[in-house]
C-alpha cells in the first residue's frame, strides 16, 4: 500500500496511515508512534537521521512516506544576519524563505505559493504571476530546513514564522489550514499559534475562517492605501474585495484576533499624500490596528524609486496627528542580498 507523504497529513491521519502501512508491511505497531516522536519531537524529516528505527524501516520511509521535499539550492547572507534561502522544489520550481534575527527571536518569512496572482505593483514576486500553490508539506519544510540549518550553525531557531514570502496564503487556504494544523497541533510539532503571523492583501471571504480556525494566529494585513483607487491600482486583486468589505470583515473579528497589524509600503508619488496618511489613520482607527510603515526598496524593472528616510519619517507623523494607535516605521533588512521578496527566485 503507498502512503501520503506525513507532513502532508494531519497528526491524526498521519497515525492512522502510518499504522496501516506499518501493519501492511508487517512492521510492529510501537514503530508508528516512535516515527511520529522522531518526526514532531525531533523535527527529523530526513528518515536516515531517525537513529531510534531500524535501517530498512528508515530506507522504507524515506521512498514512502518521507521523501525530500526542497532542496536548498542558494543561501545568501547578509552582514546584518539576515539568512536567504532559494530552494528547488520536485518539479523543479524555486521558492524562498528569509530568516530574520533580532536579538534572541529568529523570524522566519515563508512562501505559501510558487509566484502570486495578487500582482501587487511593488513586488518581485507579483511580476511572476502564480504558477501553483504549495503542498503543507513545502510550506511545513521550508521551516524545519532553515530551522534546523541556523540551530546547526548556533545561529540562533526559527522563533516566529511569518506568512508573508512568496504568494498570497489566502489564495492557498486548504493547504494553508492543513499546514498550520500540523505546524500548531499538541500532537504535531506543536509550535505556538501565537508564534505565527498570516499576512493578507485582504481576501475577505477567508479572513472569518482564518480567525475562528486559529483564533491565536496573528492577522497582518497589507493594506497599502485606504482610498480605494490607489488600492486597486497597488493590488489589483482587491478590486474583488473593497474597502469597506474589509473593514467589515475586519470590524467582525475585532477581539477575536490578538493583534491586527496593517503593513503599509510607502511609494514615492503613489500613496504618500496626506490624504492617504488621513485615509489610513482613519482606517487603523477603526479597527485598533497597529501600522507598520515599511520603506519601498527598488528592483529591476520596478516602477517606483526609493522611499526616502525623511519621507518615510514625515508620512508616519501625518499618520500620528491623527491617529493615537502604535504607528511604527519597520527597519528595511538584508538589504545586501536581494532583500525584497520574489527576487532570488526571478533570478
Ligand atoms: S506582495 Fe505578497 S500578495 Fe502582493 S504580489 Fe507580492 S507575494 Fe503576492
């Protein structure tokens, strides 16, 4: 009998088709729960590594159940400590993840998508357009790769993990589910929900699922404009979704998630007006929301030029004359080594 691959199942399903094929292969049935204590306990997804089992189960699982899912094909470092992976997926298509030290937290923004259909004007990645979404368990190796590579390195771990690489997790929510079940489950890994940030350019059918399936799931939202216009026109996928669906959907689940964060690139001559700094601070307002400004750095082909620090400085005051709430201005990293998201994998 063949089995999924278990970092694509839910902890209970993966028991259950572990103890079958166990069974099948007429293995003992203590092995399935020594198998699952290697995998979430020991965040051993290389079944070689598995020392408790013996050599033909782990040859057995690794063409079954465990096969490779990425292979790292690129690490950059940045002299700040940032940590950019490219990793080659089966079929041959690339996807990143960027580690993020700070102090002693280790920040880890993963791909939910191969491109993305969002087609945010501002990103790398919006100019691939989407290819295909990412198995659970992509997304789930992505994290335990780059976790076990600085833990290896004592660089630091993998502390938070940020939904906001490549591709819009919203676009992929059935595996996205599924990979935050296994990722949260007591008897998956069990990595805190309250560790994990989804960032969204606002799907707003999906945001109540989000919230009521994984209430302490942090929700970031990429707003970029609170005019509709300059919205549509930034994130051409809103059109779908307007404002004022947003922020009744938002309005909704205000105390249900712990924290709404609105992440704001700032553009030069595309939404750093004051009435854009009004439209904002009256939006964040409404929903008690934190506002993270974060400076626009240019790529190839990219049609806007440089956030300046002064602007920067002077749009998040406008912001703050009329808005009490924390407005802050996220510090730009790893700027050395195609810092913005999508561009390794363009390259
Ligand atoms: S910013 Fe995010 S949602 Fe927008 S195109 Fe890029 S990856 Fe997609």
């Amino acid at each position: 009998m063949s089995l999924d691959h278990l970092l694509d199942l839910p902890p209970a399903a993966a028991r259950a088709s572990l103890e079958a094929w166990l069974a099948a292969r007429g293995e003992r049935p203590f092995r399935s729960k020594q198998i699952l204590k290697e995998l979430y306990d020991g965040r051993r997804t290389d079944p070689q590594e598995m020392s408790s089992l013996p050599i033909p189960l782990r040859q057995a699982l690794l063409e079954e159940a465990l096969a490779p899912i990425l292979t790292e094909d690129l690490v950059q470092c940045s002299t700040d400590g940032t940590r950019k992976y490219r990793y080659l997926l089966a079929d041959g298509k690339a996807i990143e993840a960027v580690w993020i030290p700070t102090g002693d937290r280790g920040t880890l923004c993963v791909s939910s998508q191969v491109g993305c259909a969002a087609a945010c004007t501002f990103c790398a990645t919006g100019t691939l357009g989407l290819a295909r979404n990412l198995r659970p368990a992509e997304i789930l190796a992505q994290w335990l790769d780059v976790d076990r590579d600085v833990r290896m390195r004592e660089l630091g771990a993998v502390t938070q993990i940020v939904f906001m690489g490549m591709g819009e997790p919203l676009h992929n929510w059935p595996h996205l589910e599924r990979a935050l079940t296994i990722m949260t489950d007591p008897d998956g890994f069990a990595f805190s929900p309250r560790r994990v940030t989804v960032s969204t350019v606002g799907i707003a059918p999906k945001i109540p699922e989000l919230i009521e399936r994984f209430p302490q799931v942090r929700l970031a939202l990429s707003l970029h404009s609170a005019i509709p216009e300059t919205r549509e026109r930034i994130v051409p996928v809103t059109k779908r979704h307007s404002i004022e669906e947003l922020r009744e959907v938002l309005a909704g689940i205000r105390g249900d998630a712990r924290r709404l964060s609105i992440e704001y690139v700032l553009l030069p001559d595309e939404n750093d007006a004051p009435e854009e700094a009004v439209a904002l601070a009256r939006f964040a307002r409404d929903l008690g929301a934190h506002v993270n400004l974060l400076p626009f750095h240019p790529f190839d082909g990219a049609p806007y030029r440089e956030t300046s620090p002064e602007s920067i400085q002077h749009f998040a005051e406008q912001v703050r004359e009329h808005y009490s709430g924390a407005v802050t201005i996220r510090r730009s990293r790893g700027l050395d080594i195609d810092g913005a998201c999508g561009q390794l994998a363009l390259r």
